[in-house]
C-alpha cells in the first residue's frame, strides 16, 4: 500500500513511465498499411471517389446490415451534410451530454438545436426526456448512442413518428454495437459513424453516414460534393465532405481488425471489472447485458461517489493524472454551460447532465493496454481511495 508521498502529485515518482490514454488508437499492420499506400501511387487515383472508397462503402454497408453507406471526410462533417439533406424546418433536439461536435454541426447546417437533458442511468435520450420539448416546433430528434451502448431506439422511434418529426443518430460511438431490435447504423432515418484515429474504427480522419432511404443517400452524395458531376439529386446546398483514399485504404483495414479490437476491448473491460470490483464509491457502468445486445467496450466509464470513496471525481482525476493515468471527463461541464447555447436552453435546468459532469469518468483504454496493465490502474485506484483522507487533508480532492 502506498504513503501519501509516494503519490506523483505529493513528489513521488509516476507509476507508469508512459502515459496512459483513454483513446483507442487502433493502428492496423504498419506493412499492411504501407503495401496499401503503394496501391494508391501506383493507381494515381488519390481523392474525389476512388476505387477505396467505392469498396469501403460497400463493405461497411454490408458490415451494418444498411442499403447505403455514405463516407465523408469526417463525423462533424457527416453530421451537417445529413442535417442538410433532412431540409428541415424548425428546432432539432440534441441532448445537453455529448460531444460538442454534435451540437456544432447542427449550427453548421443552419438550424437551432435545442437541448435535451438525458437519462441519468444510461446518459442518452429516452422518450421521457425529449416528449417535453416536443411542442416547440422540433422538426428532427438526434440521438447520440454514448459509450458504445445504444440510445431506446424504439421508444424515439414511435415518439417521433407521433409527432411527425425526424428521428437521426449520432452513431460515433457506436460502431460494432446493437440491440435487439437491430444494429447501430440502421435506426432512424439515418446514422452518422465517426472513423477519427480515438474510435474503435480508424482512418485517422473519416467517417460515414448510413440509410435505407435511397432518395437520402442520393442527396447526401450530391450534398457531399461540391462539382456537378456528381449529381443526384436537384436543389440541394453544396460543400466539400469527400473521403480521400488513404482514408478509405486505413478504414478498410481497420474494418478487418474490428472483431480483433472490440475483443480486446472486452478483455480490458473485464479486467478493470474485476479489479474495482466492491471498491466503494467506483461504480463501473454496466455494458447492456440483454441476450442480443452487442457493445464495442470502447469506453470504460466509471462513476465517482465522493462521499463513498472519500475523494471526489476531480480529485482522483488530478492524482490519476500526475501518475501518468490520463484519465478524462467527457463531456464536462455539459453543453448547456458551453458559451453561446443559451438559445438552445430556453432558461430549463439540465441536473442529469450536471451530475453526471460532476462524477464520472473515463479510463485508459488504447490498443497498447494489456490486462496487467488495466490489474496495476485498479490497484493505484485502490490506494488512492485508501489514502483518500491523507490526501484530502493535504488539499487533493474534496470528500462531497
Ligand atoms: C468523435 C465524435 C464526433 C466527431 O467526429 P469527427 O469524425 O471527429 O468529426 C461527434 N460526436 C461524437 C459523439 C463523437 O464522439
């Protein structure tokens, strides 16, 4: 068990030399990747809809069970091209705890979001969240399946079908992941998926936005580019969203790797389960544990009692921290505290969204990671919380 002056923060040394990440950085085979950079010199087809990116949106539509796969320079962009492609009049509902590249891209697209707190038990929408909101005119609801768990689809679904709006997802986190009622990719009218270098899928830079809908995915083809040449659709705005092909060339052998990532993922959340396991005031989020449910384990999140652990979120952060364990709070403080939202609020209080900004966090994760790696995380966690009043009373942490 560690003294208080063996911690990092009190001038003892780290214990880990390299730091450890939350973010996935899932690099296939450096041969592989540079006998595929080979193939786009020798081809000279670089950009603009290349052989690659005609393959990977064949493959990932088959890979999600979908009729169109769309690929775009990145999610953000994804995100507004869908957006445009809706046409839509009036408000979209976009929950108060995400990433702010969500809400972003709604403003991009030329609409106002208006935001939604979420469930304090899974952090995404619920009917119950968003039917409140529904009697401002809401044109669409977007929903953002977080930590690689899935939104309730259906109870969105028949809640937007009753009041005639459109039902998208924010599907970055959810590559790999479904429920009972279907995979992530195929709710709603369509998904957006992000493949940036920190999700399970990498391209570096990439993403994909996925339908059912043809007349859709004929206008976000169009949308995407910029040049007539690529039309498909009549009277829609324009930018530049294409996927180049090293993007395209990194995504499809990311894609092969997937079942091999998501496994090891699944190892490393059973270790950091098992090494916290009955640690008071650390409550693991529970991945879905329904018969088909699927998750891709990309995010461990972890919920702080202050009061139970002694030290409260920030503090054990800051002491994880100064060992080398780069732990994050996403997505602190909330989106409704973010500087120019206030549109977006209508003067409503967000306490889901405020609690969970206060206490969770999440935990290293990167390819890199072994398991004895995760067992040596919990162990410092561990002798964190059994110093927590030594630390408290040398001004780490706060116990409420
Ligand atoms: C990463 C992420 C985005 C942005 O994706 P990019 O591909 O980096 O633009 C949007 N929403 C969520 C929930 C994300 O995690």
């Amino acid at each position: 068990m560690k003294q208080l002056d063996d911690f990092a923060i009190r001038g003892g040394r780290p214990a880990f030399e390299a730091k450890l990440h939350v973010a996935q950085v899932n690099l296939p085979d450096r041969e592989r990747i540079e006998e595929m950079i080979r193939g786009i010199f020798a081809r000279r087809f670089y950009a603009n809809h290349g052989p690659l990116v005609a393959e990977l949106e064949e493959r990932f539509a088959a890979s999600v069970g979908v009729d169109h796969a769309v690929c775009v320079a990145n999610a953000t962009l994804g995100l507004i091209v869908l957006a445009a492609a809706l046409d839509l009049d009036g408000p979209v509902v976009v929950p108060s705890f995400t990433f702010p590249a969500s809400v972003q891209a709604i403003r991009w697209a030329g609409l106002r979001p208006l935001l939604c707190d979420v469930d304090p038990d899974t952090h995404m929408l619920s009917a119950a969240t968003v039917a409140p909101l529904l009697d401002q005119g809401v044109a669409a609801i977007m929903g953002v399946h977080l930590w690689g768990h899935c939104c309730p689809v259906a109870e969105l679904a028949t809640l937007a079908e009753g009041h005639g709006t459109r039902l998208f997802f924010d599907a970055c986190h959810g590559i790999g992941c479904r429920r009972a009622d279907g995979a992530v990719g195929g709710f709603g009218v369509a998904e957006v998926f992000s493949f940036h270098a920190t999700k399970v899928l990498n391209a570096a830079e990439g993403g994909c936005i996925t339908t059912n809908d043809r007349r859709l995915a004929d206008r976000l083809r169009t949308i995407r580019n910029f040049h007539a040449s690529q039309t498909f659709a009549a009277d829609v705005p324009r930018l530049n969203a294409k996927m180049s092909e090293v993007q395209a060339g990194l995504a499809l052998l990311s894609l092969e790797q997937l079942p091999e990532n998501v496994a090891a993922n699944r190892r490393r959340f059973a270790a950091y389960a098992t090494g916290l396991a009955g640690l008071a005031g650390v409550r693991v989020l529970p991945p879905p544990d329904g018969p088909e449910d699927a998750t891709n384990y990309q995010y461990v999140v972890v919920e702080i009692d202050p009061r139970q652990a002694g030290i409260d979120r920030d503090g054990l952060l800051a002491v994880l921290q100064a060992e080398n364990v780069v732990c994050r709070r996403h997505f602190y403080p909330g989106l409704h505290r973010m500087p120019g939202e206030a549109d977006a609020c209508l003067g409503r209080d967000f306490p889901a969204t405020e609690a969970l900004a206060g206490r969770i966090m999440q935990l290293p994760n990167a390819q890199n990671m072994s398991a004895d790696t995760v067992a040596r995380v919990c162990e410092l966690i561990r002798d964190i919380l059994g110093n927590a009043a030594a630390l408290q009373a040398a001004g780490e942490g706060r116990a409420s």
